[in-house]
C-alpha cells in the first residue's frame, strides 16, 4: 500500500490556514458599541469635572463607507450631572459614526431631553479601547478638556 504524500501546494495551504487561525485568534476583539450599553465616567469643562452617563440607544448595522473607513450610525443619550440637582444636571441626544477599522467614535448633539439653565450641549470625539473596554477623547467645545469613560453593562 504506497504511503500518503501531501503535495507540496497542499502543505503550503495548510500552513497558510494554520497561520490565519492563529493570527484571527491573537487580534483583539474590535469593541464595537451595542444598544443598550451604559458607559460612565466624567467629563472636564470650565475646569469642573462633572459625571457623565452614556447610554447607547441604536447602532445602525449597516456598514457605511466614509472617507476615513467603513462606519456604523449610532445613536446615544448623553446624561450629564447629579439627576437631584436640576439646575445642574441634564441630557440629550447625540448622534454619529463608530468608524470601525480606527475605532474610533464622534458623536454630535441633536436635541435637550432635560435642559437646565445656562448650559449648551457638546459633542464626542473619541477612541473605544477593548481592554479595559473604555472611551476617551475631547469634548468638542473651547471651554473643555476631555472625557473618559468605562462601559458598566
């Protein structure tokens, strides 16, 4: 009984294989934002840190091309302050694009849920991080510094 040989082209096709399964397992997850994602943290404006809640309410799965990448709507409800204290806490919708191969996330204001006195909404610019799964970047304001939070759920 004449012995198995592989042919040269097929041990060259398993070592491609095994190298693509083992460069797939090795990247890192893209941590693309899901409706119903809270993210928590803070924000730095006029030099006051102040806490901020992210709440993802829809991501458009339908990639989009951009000129910086395929992207993803997304749709966001941005919560700013102490809820008991009404002359300083608020929220509104924000809306933008997570543009996948950067990972990155800018997210521009809509429309006040809950407007309190004196205050202008902002919007997002920033980058998802997987591990710790986090998002941080600049407020998109002259009298800001920037933001960062941690996704909770």
């Amino acid at each position: 009984m004449p012995k198995f040989r592989p042919l040269p082209f097929a041990r060259a096709a398993l070592a491609l294989a095994a190298v693509c399964v083992a460069a797939h397992a090795s990247a890192a997850p893209n941590p693309v934002p899901e409706a119903g994602q809270d993210w928590r943290g803070s924000y730095v404006c006029d030099g006051i840190r102040t806490p901020l809640e992210l709440t993802i309410e829809y991501v458009n799965r339908g990639v989009s091309p951009t000129r910086s990448g395929p992207a993803l709507g997304v749709r966001a409800r941005f919560a700013f302050g102490d809820p008991r204290d009404v002359q300083h806490s608020g929220k509104y919708i924000v809306e933008g694009a997570y543009f996948i191969a950067a990972r990155d996330m800018q997210l521009e204001p809509v429309r006040w849920i809950v407007r309190p006195p004196g205050y202008l909404m902002v919007g997002l610019s920033g980058h998802l991080t997987d591990a710790p799964r986090a998002y941080a970047g600049r407020i998109d304001a002259g009298n800001c510094a920037g933001f960062s939070l941690h996704a909770v759920r």
